[in-house]
C-alpha cells in the first residue's frame, strides 16, 4: 500500500467524481445520524468524524442497543454495526448509483432492526437530485478518497494539537452539509441567534464562538482553510492576519487560507498554525475574550517505564518526578500553545 504524503494535492478536477459520491454517502450517514443522536447545542449531534480508515457517526442509541455507520476509503464499503454484534456491509465501488446505496442503506438498518425515516433531499449543496432517485453512475476511487482522508487526517491532528490548551468547550466536527471538517471553539456565552439564516443557523449561531476548518473546494471555489468569530466583530475586513497567505474574503464572511498555499509553504503545519493563532488573537483583541482565562496548562503524563505506556511500576508514585515521565512534548512536537 503506497502511503499517502501528509499534505496531497487536491485539486477539485483531479478527484471530483469521487468527491461527489463521497459528499452523498456523508449525506446519507449524517442523516441517520439526525435521526438517532440525542440533541446538543449548537448542532454538534449531527456532526460526523474523522477515522483512521474513512468517517463515521460514532455510536447513536437505537433502543438499548447502540448502532455506528463508517465508510471505509480503503475498503470502500459501508459498514453498519450493532452493540450486539450484527454487522452489514454495503460496497461502493462500480458499478454503483447513489439511489442503489441509498435503498441498501435502508434495507441493511431494517435487516438490523432499525426503523428509521431518512429524508432522500441533499442539504446544501447545488443539485437537489433526491438521494432515492439518483441513477447516474457513482463513481468511486479509493485512491482519491484516500487524498482527501490524508488531509483531514493531518489537518485534525494539526487542530487536536492547537486546541489542548483550551480551557473550554471545543469540538471537532465533519459536517455531512458542506463536507467540512470543523474545529469550534466556545467562549461560553449565549448569544441572539440570527433570525434571517433559516432554521439550523437559528439553533447554530446562538453562542459565541470561533470557527476554524477545511473546505476541499467546489466549481467556484478551490480547496481553502477558513476561520471566522461570530458575532463577527466589526473592521474583520481590516485587520492584520497571519499569515501572509491568508485574506478576508467580503463574499464569504471569512478569513480564507488556500489549501495550495500551505501546502507549497516551507513549514505548512506551522502555516496552518499561525493563521489559527491569528485569528485567536483576533478573539482577544477584537471580541473580548479573556486569553489567560480560557488557558489551561496541562498536567505531567503519568509516569511510565516505557514511553510506549509498558511496565508500570505500581509500587510507584505516578507523579514522582522519575526521570523517564513522559511529558508534553516528548514525541518530538512542541507543545501548542494559542496564547499570543
């Protein structure tokens, strides 16, 4: 198996079939998810995440037992499983119609005893083709949607690293809609929802929050990392932000990083990070957030004879200051810190 580089390119043309069916099949397990998660603020519920091998819903309760939908980029399969062991799987590869996944979806969850209504309609997206009546081939090549794996993968492990010193609410989130992957910070504070962005903007956009993620592009728009504060402070357009690669975008709201220029970078994980200390900064300095009350200093590991966690001595402090603790930073990455 040929690993992927960390940082691949992804230009739409080169993968854009594959982008579409795997758009539509996040569609189809976002759904579900809608339909089985319990409700959270913000609606965090609906999200779905990353996975070493694709994305899944995670657990959702269904009765007493639990159920998780993934797809697999390298298997190129759905794959539906039950707390009590039940397994189906649905193949992705040609020949293949979104409307033929759809309609297995459905008799696989029936087969395992869930009966649940999933709305066929695509959510925001161009082409409103429902789900149960599209017949045109759904092209699928697991090497594309491997592309695009690898960079969500090492764009969450850039987010994971950045927000550990957060003293406060964060998710990160894959959302099915835009196919985004997300990472939000919260300040805590409610805020008047807009009324004028239609329903899930009403029941989104009622707190304060800082929203970072990676858009994989469109026919308009290429691949791009974007932040915004909302409220959206005034003077957004004017502000200095780093880094140099980085701009505000009037027509999207939004401070806009493009995918291709962090890429070509010569440090593009440290690129990537200072366009999210920037625009924390922006938090600070522009929407009053208090930095030092929303930092959190993180404690020593707990001590371990092996770095790879093996031979605890249990006779042993955990904290004893022993010379082979593991601390922050001892995989050979700089501890993250966001407070400028």
């Amino acid at each position: 198996m040929t690993t992927q580089p960390s940082w691949p390119g992804l230009e739409l043309a080169s993968w854009a079939p594959t982008k579409r069916s795997l758009h539509l099949y996040a569609q189809m397990l976002g759904k579900l998810r809608l339909a089985l998660a319990p409700h959270q603020p913000n609606f965090l519920f609906t999200s779905l995440a990353p996975t070493s091998r694709g994305f899944t819903t995670g657990t959702m309760p269904h009765g007493f037992r639990s159920l998780q939908a993934s797809v697999d980029v390298f298997d190129a399969q759905i794959i539906l499983e039950t707390s009590d062991g039940e397994v189906r799987r649905i193949a992705l590869t040609a020949p293949r119609t979104v409307a033929q996944v759809f309609a297995e979806l459905h008799a696989a969850l029936a087969a395992l005893g869930v009966t649940v209504a999933l709305s066929p309609v695509p959510q925001e997206i161009p082409d409103l083709t429902p789900l149960d009546a599209d017949d045109r081939p759904a092209v699928f090549d697991p090497a594309d949607a491997q592309r695009w794996l690898a960079v969500v993968s090492a764009t969450s492990a850039v987010f994971d690293r950045w927000r550990a010193h957060f003293f406060g609410r964060t998710a990160l989130a894959l959302w099915w809609g835009a196919f985004d992957f997300a990472l939000l910070l919260f300040s805590g504070k409610h805020v008047p929802a807009p009324t004028n962005r239609g329903y899930l903007f009403k029941y989104d956009l009622d707190a304060e929050m800082m929203n970072v993620g990676f858009y994989p592009g469109d026919d308009a728009n290429p691949a791009s990392f974007y932040g915004y504060i909302y409220p959206q402070p005034p003077g957004c357009s004017g502000f200095a932000i780093a880094p140099k690669q980085a701009s505000w975008s009037e027509v999207m709201g939004e401070w806009i990083l493009p995918y291709e220029a962090m890429r070509a970078a010569a440090d593009p994980e440290g690129t990537l990070r200072a366009f999210l200390d920037a625009i924390y900064g922006v938090c600070g300095s522009a929407a009053g957030w208090d930095h030092a009350n929303f930092t959190y200093v993180a404690p020593p590991l707990r001590a371990a004879r092996k770095k790879l966690g093996a031979d605890f001595a249990p006779e042993q402090d955990e904290c004893d200051g022993t010379a082979d603790r593991l601390e922050m930073g001892d995989d050979g990455i700089e501890p993250p810190t966001i407070t400028l």
